[in-house]
C-alpha cells in the first residue's frame, strides 16, 4: 500500500479541493478561496505556515501547491484537527446547497490510499458528509412527496431547457423522454408534459397524486434516468454546466430530498475522459496490491491493447510505463474520448476489464471486482454502469471459465 506522509495528505487534499472548486468556477477564483482559508487557520495551525498557494498565470511551471518538509514532523492529531477543520471551513464558504455536493465531490478526487489513511487519522469524509446532511435535515421540512418532486425536478428541467435553447426545444425533448419510458416505469403513466406554447393557462408539467402510491426510491430512479437522459439529448450543450444550472434552479430543500431519494446528480456531471481515467487509476491500485505499479500498467496496457484491435475507443487511452511511479499521473486520456458513444466506450471497457481478469488466473481474480468496486467508489461505478458496463456479468463469465 502506498505510504502517506504528512505532507503528501496536505497536498493531495488541498489539490483535490482546489480541483472541485476550480471545476465549479475558476481556478483564479479557487486558489482565492483556499489561500484566504488557510491565512486564516495559521494562527490556530501553525503548521499551515508550511503550505504555500500560488498562481500559474505569470510562471506557467510554477506548482500551485507548496507544502515544507517540516510539516512530516508535526503530530498527526493537530493535522488530522487541522484537515478535518480545513475542509468543514471551505464547505462553509461554498455557501447555498453546494457543501454537501462539495464534500462528495472531493471525496471522489482523493485516491483511494489516501481514504483510507485519513481513516486512520480519524478523519472519514463519508462520515462529514452525512452529520452535514443531517444537520440541514433538521433545517428544512423533508417530508416532500413524491408528486411535489417530480413536478419540481421535471419543472426545473423544462425551465432550463426553454431558457438555454427554446420553448419548442423543451416540449419536444422532455416529451420524448416520457414517453420513451412510459413503457418501462409506470409512474409516468401520471405525467405530462404539456405543449404550453398552444393551451394557455396550464403547467408546463403535470403530475398526478397517483405518483404518491410507488416508492421514493422507485420515483428517485425515474428522475436519475431522466436527468441523464435529458442531459445526454444536449450533446456538447450538456455536462457539468447544464446540472450545474440545474442544481442552481432547485432549491436546497429539494436538492437533499432528491438525495435522500437516490439521485445523484454528481454522476451526471461526470465527463468521458475523467471516468476512463478513474477507471485506470482504479485498475491500477487493485494489481499495484499484489504486484508493483510498473507490472501493474503494463498488465493494464496489454489488455488495452488486446482489446483495442476491434474496439476503436481504447485508442484514446494508454499508461506509461516510464512514469508508473507517479500513479494517476501515468494515464493518458486524448480529448477524443469526449466524441465516443457512451455505449461504445462502455463496451470497450467491459471487454478490457475481462480480459484484465483472465491474465489474473483463478486465485488472483477471485476478489478483484470486488475490490475494483472499492476503489472505483460509488458515483463512478453509477456512471460506467449507465454507459453499458455490467460487472456483474463479468463475475458470472469469469465463474463460468474457471
């Protein structure tokens, strides 16, 4: 397992904040906000006297996190005080509805090692996460029915639809959606969309109480599909911008109903390119367990290979075997991989993957997924599932085979 000292825990966790932020806004603006946070924590931690933020606009090499060699020797109770203070901090200046989607999204950054030795340190961001959702559970009456979301979300949608492109735009697609999957979930038998550009004084959507008879998390399902299927039908238009519009026209009150329903908007948001690369740097942990990171990338290249002379997408994709020390960093992901079909790429994925696991043998395959899972983390593992992936599946061949 790779080993973090002091130093290496404070810079990947300030990076991987500064990468949240910098996603959501700028990165001028999130090297703003982190630098003013840790000033101001100084004269409590002094330790943060060690880390140094700086911009990249006037020395392009220059590294935008500098962390001293003595931090290494400052005492592992006032660091993890002092991380688990850092980030309550910056979650508080996010404002809004954002701080409970922030502490996910950073949790999502960090290596999967490192999550584990913040355990250690008694720092559990799974665990920020939650007592942050239920202290604003206790701010806002969540009692909301089902009827009450669906119209809101599906409201939202066609409102942000109509804004960025046109009316015609919004009744077309969201009509479509519906009725795509009407067959398949019941519950849309009791909504509509109505074309408001020829019957005045109706609602864009209308719902019945009907609704209220199937289960929340049956109901969160339907508008996880929906967000994605909508957000897909924008093509370049879609993607982090249009669900964080999205997010902006709910209400923070309904955005943790729809969470306490199952739907995860953070999935959505997910690009191509970043959700191949997680997958790799998953992979690579997994093999790195029982091998080195240098056998481990070449393993994972020979499957890439092997599978990329009938799957075209996999060409966008490769690891470095002459930087394997560097972890994530040796992954390489062209921009290209943006225009593949979600489906293709999935296909491709799955293919390597088991081809991964028949070079494994039957011993060292046994718990590869489920440790692969681990790794990958929930929000990813929903994203490659929804491009096609079936792990499942995978472990039923491999029993099969062996």
């Amino acid at each position: 397992m790779q080993q973090f000292e002091n130093k290496d825990i404070i810079d990947h966790i300030i990076r991987s904040v500064i990468d949240v932020i910098r996603r959501r806004t700028s990165e001028g603006y999130a090297l703003i906000v982190i630098g003013n946070v840790i000033r101001t924590m100084s004269e409590e931690y002094a330790f943060l006297n060690g880390v140094k933020i700086r911009g990249t606009q006037y020395d392009e090499i220059a590294d935008i996190v500098a962390v001293d060699d003595d931090v290494n020797y400052v005492d592992e109770k006032e660091i993890s005080a002092g991380i688990k203070d850092f980030v309550e901090k910056v979650t508080t200046n996010m404002g809004s509805h954002a701080g409970y989607f922030f502490i996910k999204e950073v949790k999502e950054e960090i290596p999967y090692y490192l999550g584990v030795r913040l355990k250690n340190l008694g720092i559990d961001l799974n665990l920020m996460q939650l007592r942050y959702f239920a202290d604003k559970k206790k701010t806002y009456r969540l009692d909301i029915d089902n009827a009450d979301v669906l119209k809101y979300v599906l409201k939202a949608l066609f409102d942000t639809l109509d804004r960025e492109i046109d009316r015609n735009y919004a009744i077309t697609t969201m009509t479509d959606v519906v009725e795509r999957f009407i067959t398949k979930y019941e519950m849309l038998k009791y909504v509509k969309i109505n074309d408001i550009r020829t019957v005045s004084g109706v609602d864009a959507v209308s719902i019945m109480p009907n609704v209220n008879d199937f289960e929340s998390k049956m109901v969160g399902n339907v508008l996880q599909k929906i967000i994605m299927e909508v957000n897909n039908s924008l093509k370049e238009k879609g993607g982090s911008v249009f669900i964080e519009k999205i997010k902006n026209s709910l209400t923070e009150a309904y955005l943790f109903k729809m969470e306490e329903m199952g739907v995860d908007l953070h999935v959505v948001q997910l690009q191509q390119g970043r959700v191949v690369k997680h997958v790799l740097k998953a992979l690579l942990e997994v093999l790195s367990e029982a091998s080195t990171p240098c056998y481990a990338i070449l393993m994972i290249n020979g499957a890439i290979k092997k599978t990329g002379e009938d799957c075209e997408p996999l060409k966008y994709m490769e690891m470095s075997s002459t930087s394997y020390s560097s972890g994530a960093d040796a992954i390489s992901i062209l921009s290209e991989i943006e225009t593949v079909r979600p489906s293709e790429l999935g296909r491709g994925l799955q293919k390597m993957i088991e081809k991964l696991i028949l070079t494994l043998g039957e011993e060292a395959g046994e718990h590869f997924l489920d440790k692969f899972k681990n790794h990958l983390g929930k929000a990813y593992l929903l994203r490659i599932e929804e491009m096609g992936v079936n792990l499942h599946m995978i472990e039923l061949r491999r029993n099969l085979l062996w």
